[in-house]
C-alpha cells in the first residue's frame, strides 16, 4: 500500500482501545464457546433468553437477552468497536449439547472432543481449535481415525494459544464439497515491482481455484520474464494491462503515486467488473500483489462464495498481518507460517477486502476495500468472520517484505514532504519513511540506490535490519503469542502442479 491509501485507513482504532481492553479481561477460556449469527445490527436478536455477544471480529461484548431483544448499542450497554457495523452471534450451546452443527458451507460438523480427549471421526475431516481460530491438516485423516485432539495431531500447531481447544469432524453424512455448486472468481490487482509476482499468480489459480486474473502492470521492468516463465494454460487465464500513462520522467514511476493509487486502483477494478461481466465471471475481488486470499479448511474460493445468499451483493474478507522470522526471509510467501490476528497491533490497514457480486450492476468500488451503490450507499453485504467457525476466508497481508523490497519502496518514500509524513496513521509508515528521509540526505542526488546500500550508523544495513525486525517479526514488542496463528499452506504441492 502507498501513503495515500495508508492515510484513509485504521482512524478508528485509537477510539476503541479501551472498549477491547474491557472486552478481554471478560474473555472465556475455561471452555471453548461455538457462536453462530443470529442478528445483524439493530434487529432482532433471533434467539432471546440465552448468552449473545455483540460485535465485529475479534472485539465483543457479551450478555444474556430477553426475546424480541434488539441487537445494538442500548441492548449492550456499550460500543466495542465505534464506526464499524456489527453483528449478535448466539451460543450455539445454550439449550443442547452441541452434537452438531452447521458452518458457512452448509456442511455438517459433529463435536468430537475436548482437548486431550480422543476423537472418533468416520469422515477424517478434523477441525481444532477455539471460537474463530481452527486448523485442518492439509490431506486429512483416514477415514474412521481416533486422534488425538492436541497440537500433536496437527503437526504441533497451535491455532489459539492459552485457550481451551476442542476438536469437530466433519459429519459422514456431509455431501461431497465438489457436488455443490462452484461459482468463478476472478481477481483484480495493480501490480509495481511485486518481488514474488509468479509464486503470487501460481497460488491463485493453481491451488485457489480463481478463474481468472486482471492485472494493471506500471514499472515492473521483470515483468516479462515472470510472463514467459508461466504456461499457456495460465497465460490465458491472464489478462494484463500496462498503465505506461501513469508514469513520468526515466524511470518510469507513477506520477504523483500518493494521490493517484485509489484512482488508478478504482479504474482499474470498473474495467475489470466489466470485463468479468462480459466473461461471465460471478464474483471479483481486489487485492494486491503482497496479499494472498487463505482459507484455513483450504476450499477453493468458489466453494466458499457459493454458500452466499443470492440476497447478497458483497461479501467482507477481513484481513490479517504475516508475521516474519527474521530480517534474512527472503520468499515471503512460502517462508510464513504465522500471522497476527489482532488488528490493532497491525502495521498497515485492518479493515479487509471485499468480494462484489458481479451481476449487481449498481455495484461501483468505493476505493480498494469495497463497493457501494451508484448513489454512495452500502450494498447489500455479508460479514465473512461473522460465520460459526469464524471466516471461511481471510486476506494474508505481507506488507513490507522481503527487508530488500522494504529498502527500495522507502528510499523512494524518504523524499515525502514532512505535512504528509505526520498525516500517516502507522508508526510503521512514519518511522520508516523518517529514517530513509534523514538516510537520503546523506547521498547525493546523482548517486545510484546502490550508493546507499554503503551507509554506515543509523543507515547501515545492520541499523536498517534492525529497524524493519522491530515491526514485521516476532520480536515486536506489541505482539502477544496469543493474537498468534498458524497457517498451512502446501506450496510444495503448488510448486509441483505449475
């Protein structure tokens, strides 16, 4: 993401520190707690009388309501997340055992055990985990396995560290996921100098199952490369547009980067929908070439998408960080492991992407996060990580990486005017941007990046180095082991299917 995009985003987070700090000292961990949606914001909470949590994400309040209750502010007594529209998810346990129930899919789960206890599972397919944080092993178990519901069945991962897990098995009644329908997706992107642009291209359609990607291609001078090295078969699934227009002086660079990025991203996603409309394409969704769409039961993206009700014209993926081991990782994407949950500890955006539905042709972008109608009102929309096991599907932001593509974006930015720096809402941003600004003026203007690269003090490459690894790895200070979770991603299987 560039500076005029970064400013726009996050302004709500500093008003709602105190509501989350609330909200985690009520936080159940004795025993895991199934949530299912029973209201959207200022309706009627469909089930009275039982435990509802009010809220978005990862923030809630929770209590118990009378029938006919209103899900809203009054009902709860306070707002967890100010500016953002919520939900009211039920506990799916009041009143039964819950033996079973059904997720996003349509698909029948059966509770099989606490942790440390055994699960019986005819069908092999295994979840464990807590609330909205789940892990499956990529191939599954053998059908009618006992395993062991522990990190130790899921190659050591913990998917919810200091929480209670429990572990569900998909129902053997469940249909197959292949025979229900699978609607096409298709991406839209506006790419610059992406550091791992084939491996980003390999994921999606080899392993994600999108139909086909729109790319707006400025500056990339190995970008030809990256096309040659791809099959015919992904070729053809690609249709690329150069936006040599955008660029001024010899190298190619976008001109006025920080205040045309939405608009050139916002042409590009209106040409793309009429693009897709005209292929026949069902849905379309904007990312960027640092961010991978991950679903954590590893479904392929049209599986998801069918269970949309045709009622709805959009759907919000939220958005996590990727969490790097060291300044020295170098594919980004195959490398992580790990991504942070919590939002407000992000380095850049939080307010995730969106899936629009095509055939709506009242559905204009709204900027690269979403879509309203023609007259700037909200579409019809559903919250993906409102659902029962927590989103089906998420975007995986590596913003920043690898620690070379950091230096070269922010020597660019360390020319940025002091108003604009200051204006940005990510310490990250401003810290990074400060020091290439204060490292700039020790080279001169006719000196190559290479020149900087020999900086010695505060703008060696071991200063440097440093810098970036108190932001994007573990030893943040601001990242908790239990805003933690894994990831599992086949890149092997990716790699070989190429």
């Amino acid at each position: 993401m560039l500076l005029s995009l970064l400013c726009v985003q996050l302004l709500f987070a500093s008003q709602v520190e105190g509501a989350i700090t609330r909200f985690r000292k009520q936080r159940v961990t004795a025993d895991t707690v199934l949530w299912r949606p029973c209201a959207s914001e200022d309706e009627v909470i469909s089930q009275g009388g039982g435990v509802v949590r009010f809220g978005y994400g990862s923030d809630w309040v929770r209590g118990s309501v009378a029938p006919g209750a209103l899900c809203s502010i009054s009902t709860f007594g306070s707002d967890p997340v100010p500016g953002v529209v919520k939900v009211c998810q039920c506990d799916e346990s009041a009143g039964s055992q819950r033996q079973q129930v059904t997720d996003e899919m349509g698909l029948p789960w059966e509770r099989c055990a606490s942790e440390g206890e055994d699960c019986a599972c005819d069908s092999g397919s295994i979840r464990f985990g807590s609330e909205s944080r789940w892990i499956v092993t990529e191939s599954g178990f053998a059908k009618g396995a006992h395993a062991a519901c522990s990190t130790a069945s899921f190659n050591g991962l913990d998917p919810a560290i200091s929480q209670s897990k429990e572990c569900w098995c998909l129902a053997s009644s469940a249909p197959s996921m292949r025979q229900t329908a699978d609607p096409s997706v298709a991406i839209v992107l506006l790419s610059r100098r992406a550091p791992d642009l084939k491996t980003w291209l390999q994921y999606h359609l080899n392993y994600m199952g999108v139909k086909h990607i729109f790319m707006v291609i400025e500056d990339t001078p190995h970008f030809d490369d990256v096309w040659k090295s791809l099959s015919q078969a992904s070729r053809d699934r690609i249709t690329v547009w150069r936006n040599d227009a955008a660029s001024q002086g010899g190298d190619n660079r976008p001109a006025d980067d920080y205040t045309t990025l939405q608009a050139r991203q916002i042409s590009a996603m209106r040409r793309a929908k009429a693009a897709s409309r005209d292929m026949g394409i069902d849905w379309l969704i904007h990312i960027d070439d640092d961010e991978l769409l991950y679903a954590p039961f590893h479904r392929s993206i049209g599986e998801i998408l069918t269970s949309v009700s045709s009622d709805f014209s959009q759907a919000y993926l939220p958005n996590v960080e990727a969490v790097f081991d060291s300044p020295d990782v170098k594919s980004c994407f195959t490398e992580t492991a790990t991504v942070n949950m919590n939002r407000y500890t992000f380095v850049a955006y939080a307010n995730g992407k969106a899936a629009v539905r095509v055939s709506d042709d009242d559905a204009f972008p709204a900027g690269p996060h979403n879509w309203r109608r023609s007259d700037n009102t909200e579409l019809n929309s559903m919250h993906l990580d409102a659902e029962t096991f927590g989103s089906p599907l998420m975007v995986v932001h590596f913003e920043a990486c690898p620690f070379a593509h950091w230096e070269d974006k922010y020597f660019e930015l360390g020319n940025t005017s002091p108003d604009k720096v200051s204006a940005i809402p990510f310490p990250f941003y401003r810290e990074s941007i400060t020091r290439f600004m204060e490292c700039r003026s020790r080279v001169d203007a006719g000196d190559s990046f290479e020149s900087f690269l020999q900086l010695d003090g505060h703008c060696s490459q071991a200063s440097l180095k440093a810098l970036w690894s108190r932001w994007k790895t573990r030893s943040n200070p601001r990242l908790r082991s239990q805003d933690l979770m894994p990831i599992t991603i086949p890149w092997d299987k990716i790699k070989a299917s190429s």
